[in-house]
C-alpha cells in the first residue's frame, strides 16, 4: 500500500456513494483506518536517516544490491523517497547520499542525484538522522548533497 493510494481510494468511495445514492461505510471506515497508519510511521518523505547496520549483500539473495555494497554500510545517509506499508512493516524507498559505482581498479565514482538508485528498506533497518549530526556530516565531507 503506497502512501499516495488510499486518500485517492477514500475519494473514489465518496463520489461512488453520491453517484449511487448509497453508503458504503465499512470501506470507506476501513480506507481512513488504514490510511491513519501514517501517523504512526517512523519516518515521513524527506526525513534524513541513517542504516542502523550493513545488510547482508551476497551473490545468492541480493545479487541485484552487489554494485552497491561498498556505500550500502552501517551509518550510510539517505533521505526518505518514499513510504509503504507492506507485509505488516513499514518500507521506506531511499536516495542514498554516497551513491556510487567502482570500477573494476575500485576508483569510485559518485552518481549525479538524478541518476541514484531507490532503495527499499524496512523501518528496523533504519534511525533518524538528527539536524545536529547531519551538519556535522556536511563539514566532515560525509554528505553529499542532494537535490
């Protein structure tokens, strides 16, 4: 369930209902209850977060994140894309601030803020990034801006 789709669900309901005359309480109740989830959220589009451990990246479950690994670390920095909830869990698409490829000699190449990957991950894969230590992340040179 995607953050955008269940406000455009309730108003579908709402203009169904005055089409038809009818009311169709249960679902559109249930629509608000699931759409009150938000509120509860750990994170909202454009908080600043961190990975609060490396994900494991191996050739036989994660072979598609390999290109990644080397800025896919403990303490990386993203800012929140995106948010779903899926599978009971709250699932956060991030632009990661080191987004980067290495060439086959490991010299690394920073990606342009329009060409960096979306990259998914679940809410006890992540903490907040507070406004004193993301200052302090630009002046040691460990973030690169984004747009």
């Amino acid at each position: 369930m995607n953050e955008n789709t269940l406000p455009e669900l309730i108003k579908w309901v709402e203009a169904f209902e005055k089409l038809t005359n009818a009311r169709i309480p249960d679902i559109k109740y249930n629509l608000e209850c699931a759409n009150s989830l938000w509120e509860m959220a750990p994170f909202k589009v454009g908080d600043r977060v961190q990975l609060a451990k490396t994900p494991d990246i191996n050739k036989e479950t994660s072979w598609g994140w390999l290109g990644a690994k080397h800025f896919l670390i403990k303490g990386a920095l993203a800012t929140v894309h995106s948010r779903q909830f899926y599978d009971a869990h709250f699932i956060f698409g991030l632009y990661f601030d080191n987004d980067s490829w290495l060439t086959p000699e490991g010299v690394k190449h920073m990606r342009l803020p329009k060409d960096r990957g979306l990259y998914m991950f679940r809410a006890e894969s992540l903490s907040s990034v507070s406004e004193e230590e993301d200052t302090a992340n630009k002046i040691r040179g460990q973030h690169v801006v984004s747009t």
